[in-house]
C-alpha cells in the first residue's frame, strides 16, 4: 500500500509535518508517554479558551478495597437550567498513555455544543495495571456518575458512553460489562475509532506500517502491555477486546466513525456489522483519506469537519431525543 499517496491531500501535509519518533514507538513506554504529552500540548497551545464551562475533580470508590480512588472529572455548563444528559468519556493513548487533560478542550467543546454534563475517568494505564484494572476504573466511574446523578445534575435516565482509540475500546468493553451486570442503564456507545481486537490479523493492521501513525507495531504493543501477554490467545476476554464478544445483542446503540486508512477500519466495519445482525441500532462513518486520529492532527481539515458535525449531530440525538 502506497500510504502516503492514498491520503486525503490535507490530511497528508499534516501526516508530512509529524517527525518519525511522535511517540508512538512503545519500546520504551515511559519516553512514549513524555512524547505524546509534549506532543498534545503543542497541538493545543494558542487555541483559545472554551468559555462558560465549569469542570471540578470528584473521586470515585475503587473497584476493590484494595486499589486507589478513581479520578472523574466533571464538566458542566454555568447555570445549567436543570438536570441535563451525561457523556461518559474515556481518554485513548493504546491502553498505555494518556490522562484526562488531554481531551479536556474537548470535553467543554462537547458541553457547549451537545448541552450536557461529561464525565472524563482517569483510569489506571498498562502496563502498571493491565486488564481488567482499567475497565473496572471505567465502570467503578461510571457507576459512581449513575449514584450521584442528583447532586451533579445529571438525569441518570440519559447516560452515554464514549472515547477514542483505546478509550472507544474501554468503551466498548465498559458497554458489554454494563449489560451484563445490569446496574446501570446506558442508552448509547459513542466508539471513535475504537481499538478493540488484539489479534492483528486483518488486512489492515498489515498494511499501515507508517512510523507517524498508530500502525502495527505499535498495536502489538499496546495490546501486550493492555493483557500482559502477546495478543491472539484464545482466552481473551470480550471485555478486554470487545471484538471477542460472541453475544452483542441488547447493547446500546451505537456510533462507530474510523478513516479508510487507520489501522482499525477492517475491525470497526466488522464490529458495526455484527451489532447490525444483533439488532443494535448502529451507525457508522467511515472517511476516505484518513488516519488513525486525523481529526486531532489536522482539525482544521474537511475530513474532520465532517466527522464533528457527524459526531456531535449523532450525540445529540442519542441525549436530547425525548423519543425511545
């Protein structure tokens, strides 16, 4: 695959500006953490501020007794008019890297623009804490939002679940955990570019190879460091990679978006077919010429526009449609 000559043009020249070592490079994930943290700050530095949003640290109770509180962030309008809907957001970073400040423009971003409350969790990363500590930190956040609606003017009735890349693949798993626990309703999945099969076996995980993107070595990576073993064994669980699942029937609906060119297209397509056939309502994009997190690196883009205003026009629908 010629990657670079199948790129979207705008999404090319922001491919062609990223040196080779962005971060993405897990040999050594302690130095990948450094890179992408510096590299998220300069891509966020000079953008302005997002006013009229408010955002304040809680602490959930642990998944056990024996493990730390877990961080969520709560972000809200000024003087919401009353309890409004809630999205739950799991940051991505391949299940090793990453924190909840960098999606925190996001987070007001979608507040203004959706009309709700979004709770970000600062979950436990691998390969410290290997699953299942960081989708049991998701769900300990999620259950703590659902307990606590009143007092954070959340209507518990309207809760959705989101992230991106690794934390669209937390999302996923955190969805099939929620339906089968049955504790807490959640009426929609907003997976972005979900990271949710760790047997690296389609033809796209082969083909993009690209050192500046998320590609397959970097996959292998984050998936070992995420089960502690090698990908691919028979054994995984569902939760870890929700691709495993063989039962994705009674799941909330769901929002899959992904590039023709990210190294995940070949498993979200699959995955939106399969809740398809299982009846879960489902819609999915997916945008010719893009790459793993092109909306991240090249906002200003068509592309990217457009799958923001998919987005957002999909997260309003699932929260403020009266009609279910």
């Amino acid at each position: 695959m010629n990657f670079l000559e199948r790129l979207d043009p705008e999404l090319k020249a922001a491919v062609n500006s990223l040196p080779p070592d962005r971060g993405l490079d897990l040999t050594n994930i302690t130095a990948a953490r450094a890179r992408m943290k510096k590299l998220v700050m300069q891509l966020l530095s000079g953008l302005p501020p997002v006013e009229g949003v408010i955002s304040q640290d809680y602490f959930a109770p642990p998944p056990s007794p024996s493990e730390p509180n877990v961080r969520v962030r709560i972000y809200k309008p000024h003087d919401p008019p009353n309890a409004l809907p809630a999205l739950f957001w799991i940051h991505g970073g391949g299940y090793v890297m990453g924190d909840i400040e960098q999606d925190d423009r996001l987070m007001k971003q979608l507040v203004k623009r959706i009309g709700c409350v979004a709770a970000s969790v600062d979950y436990r990363v691998a390969p410290e804490h290997p699953f299942p500590a960081p989708v049991e930190d998701c769900y300990a956040g999620l259950k703590w939002l659902f307990d606590n609606a009143d007092q954070l003017g959340v209507d518990k009735s309207r809760i959705a679940i989101g992230g991106a890349s690794a934390g669209g693949g937390l999302a996923a798993g955190l969805a099939l955990l929620v339906r089968d626990r049955k504790e807490v309703p959640v009426i929609f999945q907003l997976l972005i570019y979900p990271m949710i099969d760790d047997r690296n076996q389609t033809p796209a995980s082969y083909a993009i190879t690209d050192p500046r993107v998320w590609n397959r070595e970097s996959n292998r990576l984050g998936w070992k460091a995420y089960l502690g073993r090698e990908g691919g064994a028979p054994d995984v669980s569902p939760y870890a990679a929700a691709a495993r699942a063989t039962d994705l029937t009674n799941l909330p609906p769901a929002f899959i978006s992904v590039g023709t060119l990210d190294l995940f297209v070949d498993e979200n397509i699959e995955y939106a077919q399969r809740l398809i056939q299982a009846e879960v309502p489902t819609e999915l994009h997916v945008y010719p010429g893009a790459f793993h997190g092109f909306d991240l690196f090249a906002p200003a883009a068509q592309v990217s526009k457009q799958f923001k205003a998919d987005r957002d026009n999909a997260l309003k629908r699932a929260l403020h449609d009266t009609i279910r």
